[in-house]
C-alpha cells in the first residue's frame, strides 16, 4: 500500500516552499556532474561542491547538470536561490510523492517523471522520481539515487552521434523522457510474462495462492497507471505550450514519445481486462474443483450406499427368509453386488462423471 | 447512511435566504477571534460580539476573522448585513449539507469545502464544514467547531515566517485550503493501513464479517469522494476566474493544492479498484472453505461407506457362506479393511486432498 | 416496469401538435385559480372557466396561473391559442411521459419537471409532471392532479415574504423549481432509510426475498435517477440561455437550485454503488449458508459413519472372532465408540466448525 | 449475431459507388410511388417506371419519391444519375448495412435511418432501413419493402390535416422521422413486457432457460441500441447543419424528435441495467436451489445415520450384551429411535430448515 | 502476450531516427514495385533497385511506389534521404509496433495502419502494420511481406474503373486504407462465427476449456480493439487537418471509410458485452451442473439410507422381537421397503428433481 501514497504527514503546516526530504533516503552521498557542451566541444565533469556549476548558466554553450540524491536541501536550496526557481519548484523537487507533472514558468520548464524498475526479487515495480529544470541553455536533472538509465544519452553527447549535439536544452530534454518512457516498455514486457504465467497457473494448478497473485498484479498495475497515465498530459502540454524553450523541430519528437505513452498506457489497459478475466477464470476454477469433488461423493456413495442396503437385507433375522437357505443364494447375491455395482459405475461412465 | 446526506427537509419551502442552521450542533458557544497583520505588525484577538471586527472592513490591512460554531443565527445574519454578502451565501455558510464549491460574487470570492477527521474510535470519516468568504483584504471564515487545524498558519502569520505576511487575503485563503487538502493525506494514510489490514484478514482469516468490513469502508471512500472530488472544480474555478481578488502570484499555489487533490482523488480511486479486489478475494475464499468442508465429508465417506459395505456382506445370514467357516476368514477380513482404507488414503493423497 | 416508460403508442401516426392527454387521469375535474401580484397588491381566486384570466395577459403585474389536471384537451387548447404558445408545447403538457427540460421560445420558456411523491404503501416512488409557461409577466402551471406542494410559495407570496413580490415571474418560477427540488431531498431520505434496513437484513437475515428487495430499490433508484438527471442539463442550459425572461439577479438563485441537482443526484449515484455492494453481500450470505449447511452434514457424516462401520464389525458372522467372546468385549467396544466420537467432536471444535 | 453485422465481405476491392444491393432480398418487386403537393392540390400515384417522376425536379411543388425494394440496381442507377446524387450515397441506399447518419451535400440531405418491428414468432427485433435524400422540393425515400408504416403521414397529406401541405420538403422529411421514432416506443413496449415475464420467472421458476432468455433479450437490446443510438447526431446534426434545406420553424419540430430518440436510449439503458440485476437474481437462484438440495440431503442424512448406527450396535454378536436379553430391549431401542428422529426434526424445525 | 506489445527493449538509448526492424522478418527479400499513372496512360514494374523510382518524383503523374518487407534497413534509408523524410518517419516505417496514426508533415501525410488477418490453424487475429507516405503526387507504401491486398486496386487502375485514374494521389491512399478497413469485415464475420459457436458449446455442452476459448476471444477482441479504434482518430484527423494534398473531393470518401470504421468498432464492442454475457453463462452452468450432482447424490441417499436403517433394526439380535417370528414379516418388510422407496421417488418426482 506505501507505494500507492507517499505519507507527507510530517509536512502539514509547513510553509510552503519549505524544502523537506520526503521519500526513502535512497543513496549515501549527494553526487553532482554535468557535461557542458556545443557542436564543436563537450566537456564533462563531477564536481564536488553545486557552485562550480554557476558559471555555466550565463555562457551560450548547452549544460546539463545532474544531481544524484534529494536529501542535501541546502545544496537544492542553493540550487533554486542562484537559478532563481519558484520554491514550490524546489519543494517539489525534494518530495517525491509528486505525480508526474509539466509546469511552465516562462524562463524555464518543471517537468516531474517517474522512473520505473522491476525489482525481480519482490516481484515489484518501483519508481524513481526524476525531475528536469530546463532553461534554454541549460538542464538541471534531479534523480533519487546514482543510477545508468541516462548513460545512452551521454554516450550520444560525446560521441556526437545524431542531431543531439546541434540541437538546444529542448532537444536534451526529450532525448532524457524519451529514455524513461522506452524503459516503460521492458517493464510492461516483465508484466507480460507474469500474466502468461498467471494464466497458465490458474488453467492448469490454481491454488487460492493464484488469486493473491493476481492481485498483487492487479496492485501493480494500478502503481505503474498512476505513474504512467499523468505523462499523456504532461507531453501534450509541452505540445501545446506556448513557451519558447521549446523548438518548433522538437515538436515532432515530442509527439513521438508521446505516441510511446499512449502505446504503453493502451497495453497496461489490456493488461487490466486480461487480469479481469483471469479473475473470473480461477472463481470457475474452484466451482470446478467442488463439482470434481462432489462428483467423487456421489459416486461412491450411489454404488456403495444400495449395495450395504442389498447386504443389511440378508443380515435381518427374520424367522423365514426362504433366500438365505437357497444353496446358490449367496452365490446370487454376490451377482447382485456385480450387477448393481457395475451398473451404477457405466450409468456415470454415461454421464461422463468417469 | 446519514452521512451521505444532509436532512434538510425542515427547510422545504422556506424563502432563500431564510438562515437555518442544518447539521449537528457541534459546539457550546460561538467563539469569534480576528488576526489583523500588515508586513510590519499583526494583532490577534478574541472578540465577544461581532461588532467588535466591522471596523477593519475598511482597513488597508488584512484581516482573517474566524467564527467557529454556525448555530447563532443571529451573528451569521449580522455579518450577512454589514459586509453585504448575498443572502444565499449566508444560508450555505449555515447549512452544513453544502457540496464544495467556490462562487464569484465579484467583491468577494464564496468557498465552502469539508474538512475531514477521523474516528479512530468508530473507525469513520468524519467531515466537517469550512466556510471562506474572501475579499480583498478579509477573509473571514466559518467553522462548525473549535479547532486547531489552522494553528500552523497562525503561527507563521505570528513568526512573520515565508511570505504569507507581505502577501494579499487570497495568499491567506490559498494557506487555509491548503492546510485542509493536506490534512486529506492523512486519511488517506489511515485507509491505507485499514486496507492492508483488511487485505490480510481476507487471505488469512475472513469471516463474514470481513465483507461488512469491506463494505464498510467502501462506504468510507464513497463519502470521502463526495467530500474531496469537488476540489477539483473548484480549485481549478479559482485558477480560471478573472477575479481581481486571486492575484497572479497566488495561481502558482493554487496549481499546487490542485496537485495535491488530484493525488488524493487518485489514490481514492486506487483504493476503490483494490476494494473490489478484496471482495473477489473473499468470495473466493468462502468457496474454497467450502471446499475443504466437502473434501473431509468426500474423505469420510469414501473410505467407510465401502467398508460397510464389506462388513455389512458378512453380517448376512446365508446358510452357505464359506468364508465364515475359514480358519483365517477374520484375519483376511481385516486385511482387506486395511488395504481399501489405506488404498483410499494414498488415492486421495495422490489428489492431493490431503 | 410501467414506471420507466410512458405508453405512448396510440399515438404513432398523429400530427405533431395534436393534444392528447397521455397518462393516468389523476383528477376529476380540472381546477384553475390565479394569483395576481405585484409589490403592492395581491388578488387571488379560484375561476371557473380560464377566459377568466385572459385579461392578466396585458397587465404589468405578475399572474401565476395554476392549473390542476391535464385531461380537459379543449381547455388546454384554448390556453395554447390565446397566448400563443407553440402547438408542439400544448402536446408535451398533455404527453405526462416528458423528459424534464426546458425550451427557449423567445417570448416566453417551456419547463418541464417531475414531481416525485413516496407511496408508503406500495415502497414506490411516484412521479407527477409539473410543466411551466413562463412569459416576462406571467407563469401558466400544470400539473396532474390538485397538490399542495405549492401552498409554502403562496403563502409567502400573501405575506408579502422576502423578496418574492418584488421581484418578476422568473423569480417565482425559481421558486416553484425549488420547492420541487427541495422534495427531492425526502425522497432521498426515504431511500436511505430503506437502504438502512436492507443492509441490516442482508446481514442478519438475508432469504430469497432480499435480492427482490435490493432490485426493487435499485429500479426505483433508476426511476428516481431518470427523473432527476435532465435537471441538470434544464437548470445550466436556464443560466445559459440569454433570454430576457431571466434576469440577472435571479441566475445566483438557480446557480443555488442547481448545487441542490447536483448533491441529489450524487447521493443517488452513491446509493446506487451501495447497492451493488449489497448485492456482493447477499450472494456471499448464500455461500456462508451453504457452508453452513455443508458443515452440519459434514459432521454427522464424519462421526457416524465410521461408527457404524465398527459396529458392522462385530456384527459379521465369522465362526472365529475372538473378541466377541471377550467378557469385556462390549464394554470395549463402546470405548472406541465414544473414544471416536469425542475425538472427531475435539478434531471439528479445533478447526472451528463447531 | 448475423442481426449485429450485415456481411459486406462480397463488396472488398469494388470501386467505391459500385452499386451493389446488400442485405436479404425482402420483396418480390420493386415498386415506386409519388405525391405531389402543395397548399391547394394533391396528386398521387403508383408509377411503372422511374422516368414518370423525372419531371418533378423542377416544378415548385413538394413531390415525395417512395422506392420499396432495393435489389433493382439499375433503377437507383438512375435515380442517382439524374438527380445528381453522390455515387458514395446511392452505394448507402443500397446496402443495408448502414449506421443511421445525416449527410449534407449542400444541395440534398441523405439521412439513414433503422425502422425496427417485432417479430412475435421469433421474439426478436428486426431492422429495415429506410433512406431519405432531402432536397428543397422533393423527397426520395427508399425502403427495403412495401410496408405501412408511411400511412399515417400519408393519410394527412390527403386530408391537408395540421400544417403538413403548408410547409416544405423538410416538414415532410421531419413528418416520416417522427414517424420511425414513435415507432420505437411500440418495440420498447414490448421489451418491457418481456423483461416483466423474466423477472417473473427469475422469482418463481427459473430453468437453466432462463438465463439464455435473459441473454437473449441483451442481445436483442444491443442490436436496438445499435440502431437508433446514432440518431442523438444524426437529429442535433439536422439542427446544427446550416443547410438552407432545413427551414428555422422546422427545428421545433427536430427538438420534439430528439426529445424522443433521448427518451428511448435513456429506456434501453434502464432495461440494460435492470438486465444484469435480473442475471444476479438467476445466478443467487442457482445458489438458494443448491442449498435447498443440500438441506434436503442433511436432514436425511442426519437423522437416519445416526439411527442406523445404534441398530448396527444391536446387530453386534458379542456373547456378553445385557441390554439384548432385557424384556424391554426392544421397546426401548424404539424409543430411543424415536427420540433421536423427532430430536433431530426439532433441531432443524429450529434452524427453519424445515 | 506477445501480441498485444511489440518488443522494443532493444532500442533502448538508440538516437532518435535510428533504424532498426522491429517485428518478425516475415519476408525473405524486400520486394518493390510501381504504378505510375496518370488519366491517359499507366506503366507498372518491379524494380531490382529503388533508385529506379526516385526520378518519378519530379512527374506530374501519381507514382505508388510498393515495398514488401522492411528489414532491409539501407532500402529504408535510401528512401527517406531522397523523399527528405523526417527521421522519425522512417524509424516509425521499420517499427512494426507502432499504432495507428496519422502525422501531417504539409509536404507529406504519414500514415500508419494494421491490416487484419484470420489465421484459421491458430484461431488468431494476425496484423501486420502497413504505412504510407502520401504526397501530392506519388505514394510510398510499405507492407511486413508480399500480399495480394492491394490487387483489386491495381486492377482498378489498370481497367481506369471507376475515378480512380482522374483523381490525385490522395484517392489513390483512400483506396488503400479503405480496402484495409473493408478487410476488418471478414475479420468480424470469423469472430461472429466463434461467437455463435461458443455460445451454444456454453449452453449445450461447456467444460472447463470453454471458459479457456472465451478468454481467448476476449483477448482477441482486445487485439482488434487496439489495432482499430485509433482509426477513429486517424480518419477524423485526415478529414480535419487543412493540409493541401487532401483534395475537397475526397472528403465525402474519407467520411465513408470513417462510417466503416465505427460500424467494425460498435460491432466489437457489441461482441465484448456478448462475450460477459457468454462468461454469466459460463459460470451458471457450472452451478447448475453442480446441482445436478447434488440431486442425484440426495436421491440416493435419501432413499437408500432409511432402508439401510429399516434392514438394520431387523438385523438386531434382541431376544424379543416379535416381527421377527411373524409368518409374513419378511414379505411386510419388503412391503415397507417398497413403499418408502417408491414414495421417495414420488416426492422428487413432485419436486421435479427427476
């Protein structure tokens, strides 16, 4: 249930555009680095202290600043005080129970994502929350913990592969959604496979297990929707802002990762049908069981319950009961087990209860 | 059920306008207390009779007035008159059977909404109602009973702390809401640990009473959706609205509470698609009990009906029975108790009933 | 199921225009009175024949005519011809299986409404069409039969209350939609009550009878929803419409009986949700009873049958049988009888089916 | 399903406009009739060829085109060649397979609609398309038989009852509109009465028939649905078009007829909705019949074990059994069985099993 | 599972615009083909190279230019260097899991769909994404693998049937998608017939597999859904969009394709409420079949155990028994036997259980 709210409690009252920490302390130290560059020259770095990377916000040249860890809010205070961002920005920023979000403060775009992994040992999904500052000539990316999922996008600035050199912050901008959302699809792939396996579970060996796991995969369907479906609008408000931060060439690459949203929020809705009937699949699967069940009941106590009678017959003691002196009558009754038995076993044969 | 609705039929045919106080009476006295501030001084005070807070209408300072209790009629009517607010305002502020919503009434801005606690005694959601008239340079506010939910605002107006003392009326309503919508977390986080309790009393131990439980609490979201969903609206009305009252500064705090009602409205919605979740859970569980029970009942008498039975062959009274007679007949009889009995047990071992 | 739709089928083929009164006649005879008014003077009067109030068509002051049943066609004809109302309007007052909505004609507006009345005796609720004419000075009322829903209105009109006199027809026709809206509210009341009782008798005391009753609530509820949903859409599309007949002190009036639409028609959307869960309920009360039933059987079967089995026994034939000859024999056997019954009485106490 | 979808398959790759009649063939022959009119003289006629209504394009007066039947390709060939109507619209005329829908072409109106009728034999609902091409002085309508439904519109048209001859094509195209509507209100007549009789039978009798009723009347409510769902746009299409075919007095007239459409959807839903109570209702039948079968089994079983184990103890042949050679052994067994039985009779008398 | 997403882990980090086939290799070779034509005269080849088309198109004539297979990604490239394709464009064309969309570049329409088809081994909705790329005067179309779809236009153009060969290029991509959604058809036909198949296996003869083929149809029909409903958007998109090389001729086309595509949609979604129905029957007919067990079970029991018991109280051994020395006892035993076994079969006969 903890990942479907993030507890804010501690915050009531508090001022607004008061930094605090609200999540999981996720990495030991606070870790910053950006990569400066433009068509002809890049250059990259990790710094110590966040004032090294002052200088940058005046040259022409692009930057990207990444901070790794949310819990130094001086070093985020310092941060939102030199660019001069709003401080619900800040605060927002800090408190990762933020639904993912695009806000326009005409120098500069608030964008919140959530980043997904599957944690293969719970069988979970997690999110990460990723901020991005973007300003015309530079980004400031904000991540809970130190993490790789950017380093394609690195790769692609120093090796100067594609457009990414020539093109503005925008550009970056994209290139970093771009990523998270494609990484969307390994978890919708991970999703997948445990639903085929769910559906065969319940077909062939479902245990009241199953349906607890359905659920669970019902709960993580809701997690990854409530981080996912927010991004549609997020994406087409970029579309449609107004804001000269973003380029008129980026508009179509926006739509595309748009496209991807829309594309991994179809799936999930399938996902939710097919979970639905596999719902509907194991409650059939335990009537059966009981009709299995009471099949094998019947079908004993049909042969077993006339044949006692036939034998309590012939054990009553009466004075005059002509059969029980026949020299073939217990020969004859032996044929009446038989006949009644095997009787009763074709009747359900007929029936298909055998 | 009273819950979900406000009696209101006393007031049938009434004249608008007319105040009747609709609700319980959830206080002794009224108490009335006023804060007027300015950047440079602030003045606090508890006031006996209403007139006592006219003169700061005309004040260039801004000034919150609080009137906790709405059932003197009188005072409400009084303030109706001197601040000329429109008569169906006055009788929404009595009636607490009001949905929220905000109302532009160009001088003044009319916004009712619920504040919610909860019960842990009855383990129910209960609202309350706050009214905010808001002008330009008061605001004056209406609460059903004493409370100290505001008491953080308060205390920055008396610490001077954030902006909230160089900033307009609309800055301080944007503060009252804002406190009431984050106070909706921790319902939020009460119905979460509700659930997760509930989700294992399902899988481990339901009982019918489980599905009250469960339907308990769905009627618990069913109120608290009525109460928050308006929110929505409303905030958005304020963001929307032309009013000179809400300045521009203000638009980046209200897009901020809106945020925080949405995620509240999400993760109800969450929790109603885990809801009915359980409710699968727990028919699930009431048909598989029910199967255990038929598998002992099958285990019993597929292993003794036919024992009988064999029993019952020998207890007849045929003259000619040779099997009697045998030296070794008892002792072949018991074996093939045994053998039936236990050939039974490995069957249904086999099937895994057992 | 009458209830849902109106027989409208004698009519297939006429021309537009035709009246015929379509519904159950409600009244003998139909009566007309009038209230003449304006701030100064009020003049009322039962009439005979509704040439009578022709006149009042000229006069500045506002005339409130009323007119109870719909079957006299002639005279609905003659009002139809003399104030000039569309002939397709004349059909829709006499056609009682109207959806509530309201028609823009310039000159005047075109209401209609339902007025739902709780038949005690049979737990139904009733509807009554209650249509308006309503012309810059006057209103024309009809409805199906001879009520007293009005009398709060013209009581207030007599007494000169509020400022109902002041004011034009379009604030008197508020003020009827009003009243209507406000009996809403018992209606709602009545269904919870009903609603109370029903989720105490599915948990205590659920029969077969249950389910009707839950259906029956749930037909009513659609009834009830039928009727009041076009409201909605009737009282925005009044403060839509640029009519001159509305004026604009009057739209905060119908922003106030729109709210009232609003809650009633959410409380009706929330019993509805409670409705189906009552439905989960009742289906799950059926599993217990079974389960219940299952138990019983279960018990019995698993205690004696494997008694009556050792019973058989000793009741078998064989010439060696060293027990039966035992002196403690008999008493040895009731050892294992009761040994075996207590024990399974022990084993059934421990899972908890006793 | 053959009524959800009618098979085009025949049609792929054929030029768009190739005319091809698709549906059943539903008359012998196709025939063509004409009125024409206007405020003083009418002219009718049952014409052989298609030619003979040629003339009336030009002429002032209002002509109405009846075609019953549309497997005469050529003839509709015609009538599109020299009217000039899109080769896309006579393809619609042709193939019966249309959703109902408006189209403007300026100069004409192609609307399609669905007449439905009841087939008692069957209990199903059938649809015949009928299509009109409006233009300012003529209607051609088309139908897939001869039928009577017309008759009525007819019938004023002769009598020059109400304002039909007075007004223009587009009255007359409203006139037959009306006429398919009110139709619909005799089919949902006629769910209704179905639905009362399931209900009935749901209660008091219901077969594992009863519930492939229930599913057949969706079916049919489905297919209803289907056809006149569209007509909401088509109707508020004709009122929004800009058409100067649609003269202003006749939108009244459209209002009415949308009133109507929305009518019977807002009908079909409630019937949709009642539906599925009516499937709980079967499917907790289901249930409440198992457990008066299980009911049965325990009561038998409950008191007759019990009884049969303590004659097998007295069927026991130990040597040393006191209560075998007592006077009163046998009277006393008796009435230990008595007690039991009558025990165990009063025991469910008190669990009202009985 | 692997329908309803494609794989495109691997593409994770990849530039935007990179190539990359993403899908099943369907086809051995790439194959390319095309029609150049214009009113007067049509040349038709296939080409070995693609160079071989690049000099269409600077002609006035439509050039449609076929590419069956994309997995020769250079063959990919070279188009979209020499036509200046966006990028994105031709990433899109090689992704075979992309949804239906429509993109405006002014000089060019991106337009991507799936074609359906029915592989009847596998009872499977099959689709292969085919895309096109429409300029004023040519069409590139791109298919997974060689198929004969396409034929019945190629055969209209060679004939000049029909418009085809008069009209632009924005025909010619009507013709094309609309014989795509024609297609849709025959797929709703084939799903019609499992319908109607599986409803009467529910009825007549269901097993647990039954639900297995219900929940794959449902999960077809999810299938089509996605592949579909963004047609609805496409085609409105197309209809809306200003561009220049949609023609206004070609509006009432693309208005009646549009038509198609909501009737495949209705008739799905038709299809899925069929199918829940199908999924109540289901389940009901596993109670009932339980029922059926139960009956037969109680029958026997009911009137073999009290004859069992009567048997046994004749199998005591008290030493006074009168019945037992009766000359008739034995043949007033089976008298009583007699009676209660055919009275029990009365009684449920009575109670049609028989």
């Amino acid at each position: 249930m903890k990942k479907l709210f993030t507890k804010s409690s501690k915050k009531i009252g508090a001022a607004p555009g008061t930094l605090v920490h609200i999540g999981k302390r996720k990495s030991e130290k606070v870790k910053i680095s950006y990569i400066d560059y433009d068509e002809n020259k890049l250059e990259e770095k990790k710094v110590k202290t966040i004032e090294e990377v002052f200088p940058f916000k005046g040259l022409p040249s692009i930057t990207w600043v990444n901070v790794d860890g949310l819990h130094d809010i001086k070093l985020i205070e310092k941060i939102g005080t030199y660019f001069q961002f709003h401080p619900l920005v800040m605060e927002d920023v800090c408190n990762t129970g933020q639904r993912p979000k695009m806000e326009d403060f005409d120098d500069y775009l608030f964008i919140v994502l959530k980043m997904l992994t599957y944690d293969d040992k719970k069988d979970e999904v997690n999110a990460e929350q990723v901020s991005f500052l973007v300003a015309s000539n530079y980004i400031i990316s904000f991540q809970e913990k130190e993490g790789d999922i950017f380093d394609p996008v690195r790769e692609r600035l120093r090796n100067s592969k594609g457009r990414i050199r020539k093109m503005g912050a925008d550009y970056l901008a994209y290139a970093l959604i771009d990523i998270i959302v494609d990484h969307y699809f390994t978890i919708i792939e991970k999703l997948g496979e445990h639903i085929e396996n769910l559906e065969e579970e319940v077909i062939k060996n479902s245990t009241p297990l199953t349906l607890q796991k359905i659920n669970h995969l019902k709960k993580e369907m809701l997690f990854i929707r409530k981080s996912i479906w927010p991004l549609r609008e997020l994406i087409s408000g970029l579309e449609r802002s107004e804001t000269p931060i973003i380029q008129s060439e980026t508009f179509v690459f926006l739509k595309d990762v748009y496209d991807h949203t829309i594309q991994v929020i179809d799936t999930i809705e399938s996902f939710r049908d097919i979970a639905s009937g596999m719902v509907d699949s194991y409650l059939s699967s335990v009537s059966n069981r009981m009709n299995e069940i009471m099949k094998v009941l019947t079908i004993f106590a049909a042969i077993f319950i006339p044949l006692t009678f036939v034998a309590g017959i012939y054990g009553m003691n009466f004075d005059f009961m002509p059969e029980l002196h026949w020299k073939w009558g217990y020969g004859m009754i032996w044929g009446i087990f038989l006949t009644l038995g095997i009787g009763m076993l074709f009747y359900f044969k007929k029936r298909k209860w055998l």
